[in-house]
C-alpha cells in the first residue's frame, strides 16, 4: 500500500467522522421530536434473539459454540480434524475439499463458529488463551478422540499457535493456511518490518478497534468502502477471481457482519491477532519428539498481500521443524476449495510430498 492508498483511507476516515457526527445530529433531532431508529440501529442489535439453526454445545463459561460435521461419520473416519476459521468468516464456509474428497480420504471434520461468529456466542472475556481452550473443549465435548489435527486459516492462526505451545499431545499434526503474522512477536527484525505498509495498515485498524470502534464498523459497513472488500488492493488478482465467484460472493463481503454484536467479535479478532501477545512462535522449539507421528506445514500464497510471502519465508528459516509450501499463483483465499485445498490435506495427513509450484 503506496502513500497515495493510505492518504486515500485516512481520507476514508474524516468523512465516515463526519456521516457519524451528521447521523448523531439527525438522531438527536428525532428524538427530540418523538422519531426513535432503536430499530435500526446497529447497537440495538445486541437485544436481537439469534436464530439458531445449527447443533451447539454449551461450554465450561456458559457460552454456547456452534458446529457443523462434514465428511464422513466419526466412527468411520480414519483422519478426525478441526478447522479454526480467520476473521470475516464461519464455520458455514466450504474450505479445502469437496464432500467426494473428504469421503475418499475418510476424513471427519469439524467446523465451529469461534466466540461472537455466526450462532456462537459471544465472550467479553475473550483472549489468546480462551480461543485455545474452546478448541479443546469441542473435541472433547464431541469425544472426537484423544488426539485430532488442527487446520487453521489466516486469523484462526493465533489459536492454533496456542493449541501448539498448550496442548501438543492432543495433536496429531497442524497445517497454518495463510496463517497471520503479528508484527508485534519480539523475534521479528525491525529491519524486515519497518517499511511494510500492512504494518501501518494494521496498527491503524488497531487504533481504531480500541478508541473508534463505532468508526470502524461504519468502515465495514458502508457500500462505498473498497478497502476491506474484495476490490481492495489488498488482496491478489487470484483473491479477486475468487471474491467475484458467483457461489462465493460472501469472500471479503463487509455485508456478512451487519450487526454490532458480531462486529463486536470482528473487534476482538484484530485486537487479540495484532496485539501482545503473553509468547512468540519465533522461539518455539519442536513440540513433537516423533516427527514421524506428528508434523506441522505453513501453506503461503506468493501473491499474497496480506501476509508477505518474505515475511512467511523467515518464520519457516527460525521454524525449520515446520515444512513450508509456497504456491506461486496464490493470494490468501488459498482456503478456497480447490487442488490446493486436497493437497493440503494429503501432505497433512498422508505426508504426500504436494505437487504444487513452489519457490525458495
């Protein structure tokens, strides 16, 4: 993102500032003479009784987390996964695999909203180490075994990383697709970061999310805003293909969070993903004494604009226990169903050396 991008979104700043102030004005005015918007706005949202369509189970705090089961049956699977989703997105999206491949590979996966995402509730407490204990709770809860694989997708990272330094032994192997980089981890060389844009992006959302929330979510809600959407430049020409689909025109849509209560997670997510975080990964050491039982993969698009394929390339340097896969046309919606989506899971599962492009 060039100055002219981030002089465009500061801009993006001062007149969403000023539709607010002009729509509290415009409140402020109704009310006086006896007009009320409580049912449209956004705050009010939070009052609003979720339709729940989907299986839940209530954990240890109260909260209840939402789930779908795809694949083939529990009791007949050979591989038992759990999928963690990023930001913008739910356990309702199809990722990796077509419901044939999971079938043929006789994989059971589970799929669950994280804490405030689609019919999961919310967690005021929510934190680095809660999103990890969620994890663990759903596998047990669903008795899927005393050991699963955890694939994680951009944001889902985070926990994932948790579940790593946590809970290895329940751990049959992991696979970070496109996984986030805090620019925060005390092991990144300010030389690698001082001049990346995403940086001042991200730390600019951050500010945001802590002491303009309400202007953030106008940011994600207004029709005009292309710099969270899928024709932002922020995302590659394969991410846009993608976004344009016409059975996947959720990707990337603002429009999937319309009420303050869900964004109210979305908040948490940038919060919790690009704040302090209590460990760095960059100094984790192989958690698995048997390799041969257990392993861990980095799948990274080189055009991917989000996460920086040269920042990526030095985690797998500090990391060289996780095998690395760089795909030279793919953006950050390598998530996507697709070929590389089952090769993801072979080289997880059957440790089949993947056939996709890859650069050094």
């Amino acid at each position: 993102m060039d100055l002219r991008k981030l002089v465009g979104l500061l801009l993006l700043v001062f007149i969403s500032l000023m539709e607010m102030l002009f729509k509290k004005i415009a409140v402020s005015v109704l009310s006086f003479v006896g007009f009320s918007d409580s049912q449209s706005s956004p705050s009010n949202s939070r009052e609003l009784q979720r339709v729940v369509s989907s299986p839940r189970i209530r954990l240890k705090d109260g909260r209840w987390l939402a789930y779908r089961e795809r694949g083939v049956p529990m009791d007949k699977s050979l591989h038992r996964i759990i999928l963690v989703h990023g930001i913008n997105s739910s356990k309702d999206k199809d990722f990796l695999a077509t419901q044939e491949i999971l079938e043929e590979m006789r994989i059971y996966m589970l799929q669950f909203d994280r804490a405030g995402y689609g019919e999961s509730g919310l967690n005021p407490k929510r934190s680095l180490e809660s999103e990890a204990c969620d994890i663990e709770e759903v596998a047990d809860q669903l008795q899927i075994g005393s050991k699963f694989y955890l694939i994680s997708v951009s944001a889902g990272s985070y926990p994932a990383w948790n579940c790593l330094r946590r809970i290895p032994h329940r751990l049959s192997g992991v696979a970070f697709v496109v996984p986030i980089i805090n620019y925060k981890w005390n092991s990144l060389p300010h030389d690698l970061i001082k001049n990346d844009h995403n940086n001042k992006l991200w730390r600019l959302v951050i500010l945001l999310a802590r002491y303009a929330p309400g202007l953030l979510y106008s940011f994600f809600t207004q029709k005009s805003n292309s710099v969270f959407s899928g024709n932002s430049a922020l995302f590659s020409k394969k991410d846009r293909e993608v976004a344009k689909n016409a059975n996947r025109s959720e990707v990337f849509n603002p429009k999937l969070y319309p009420k303050q209560s869900d964004f109210e997670s979305l908040l948490q997510d940038f919060t919790l993903a690009y704040g302090n975080w209590d460990f760095d990964p960059l100094e984790f050491g192989n958690p698995f004494t048997d390799e041969n039982e257990s392993s861990v993969h980095i799948w990274q698009g080189y055009e991917d604009n989000i996460v920086p394929c040269r920042l990526q390339r030095y985690v797998s340097k500090r990391l060289p226990w996780i095998h690395y896969h760089e795909v030279i046309d793919g953006g950050h919606a390598l998530w996507h169903v697709g070929p590389i989506g089952e090769a993801i899971l072979r080289s997880l599962l059957l440790r089949e050396q993947d056939t996709t492009p890859q650069t050094a």
